[in-house]
C-alpha cells in the first residue's frame, strides 16, 4: 500500500480536508505535535469506514487512515521516538494505527519488533489482526508461528495474515495439528480457514 493511495482514499472520504492538511504539515514542521494531532484525528476526521475501492486493504476506518499519515509524515530522524511513545500511550483505535503504519516508516527491527511482540500479547482482536499484517516481516519465525496460533486460536480469519503461504512451514503444521487435536478432544473444531490451511501444510511436508 502507498500512502498516496491512502492520502486519496481519506481525502475522498473527508468534507473538508483543512484540518488534516493544517496537520500534515505541522508535523513535518514540528514533530512533537502529533503527540496532541494524533489522539486528535478521530474527532476531527470522524471514525467510519473508508469506501473500498481497491486501492487499500478493506477494514479500514477514517481515523485509522488520518493517523497513518500523520506518522508516515515525520521526519525520519523523529519518527522512531514518537511511534514508541505513541503507542505507548494510546488507547487500542491508538495503538492498531501505530501497527499499521509500521510498513509504511523506516523504523528498525528493535523499534518495531517489540510493538508487534506486544499487540501479540493482548486478547484485542484490533490488535492481533494488525499486529499479523505487512509489518510481521519483522517477527522471527517462532514469533510469527505463534502469532498465527493465536489468531486461530482467537479465530481470527487467516486472510489477514500477510505472507501466510510463504511463511508457513512444518513447523507451524505441527502446532495447528496439535490444536486441532485438542480442539477434537474438547468436542469441538478449528475454524474451516485453518483447517484448510493445515491441509495445505501436510500435503506439502507429505
């Protein structure tokens, strides 16, 4: 995704864009504005969803977008230190924008990792589905394994997940196998996504 497109996508959506102009370029002039723009941008960009054209991935909302581009505007020498504090200290609409502008920002692994390694510990569905998008090609193979059990474990749809057929591998087979069988234990049953996806992975390893 490219944030022109994004840009486009909000600006079409938006009545009036002045807010979110007057915002773009404050925080590439002052960098520690967004820590009061950023909380901002629902109550002065509304939180419904984009229209889907095709040009960004479904599910996204208005304030999720206003927010992505407030970070994919700081100067790169600032943009570390806010996306730490920002996420930090947001509330869970905060910290899901944080997580999808991370493919969008040159942050290094150690910025990044530990955001993703932390959405990946809470039980917020927001959280785990954007913690698992694009920007989990900074988890290592065992992070990423487990955050796929988790969301299958959650029920998450798998089609969030990015990168899932390259990433997936014996190992990860082995885990969704073991769930699957305390599923049936329990007298119950994984989700027909997952349960495909574990198909997949046997015939492969087969």
């Amino acid at each position: 995704m490219r944030t022109e497109d994004l840009h486009a996508e909000l600006v079409a959506e938006l009545a009036d864009t002045a807010w979110l102009d007057t915002a773009l370029e404050t925080v590439a002039r002052q960098p520690a504005a967004i820590a009061r723009l950023f909380p901002a941008a629902g109550r002065r960009c509304g939180r419904g969803m984009l229209s889907d054209h095709g040009r960004i991935p479904p599910g996204w909302s208005v304030d999720d977008a206003a927010r992505v581009l407030l970070l994919a505007g700081l100067p790169r020498e600032s943009a570390a230190a806010e996306v730490e504090q920002l996420y930090r200290y947001g509330d869970a609409a905060e910290k899901r924008a944080v997580l999808r502008a991370l493919p969008l920002l040159d942050l290094p692994p150690s910025v990044v990792e530990p955001l993703l390694l932390d959405a990946l510990r809470t039980n917020d569905t927001r959280l785990v589905t954007a913690a698992l998008g694009p920007a989990a090609r900074h988890l290592d193979a065992a992070a990423w394994r487990q955050g796929v059990l988790k969301a299958v474990f959650m029920q998450l749809p798998l089609a969030g997940v990015a990168d899932l057929d390259e990433r997936a591998d014996a190992e990860l087979a082995t885990m969704l196998g073991g769930l699957a069988r305390e599923r049936r234990a329990a007298g119950r049953s994984m989700a027909a996504d997952a349960t495909e996806l574990l198909h997949r992975l046997q015939e492969r390893v087969s």
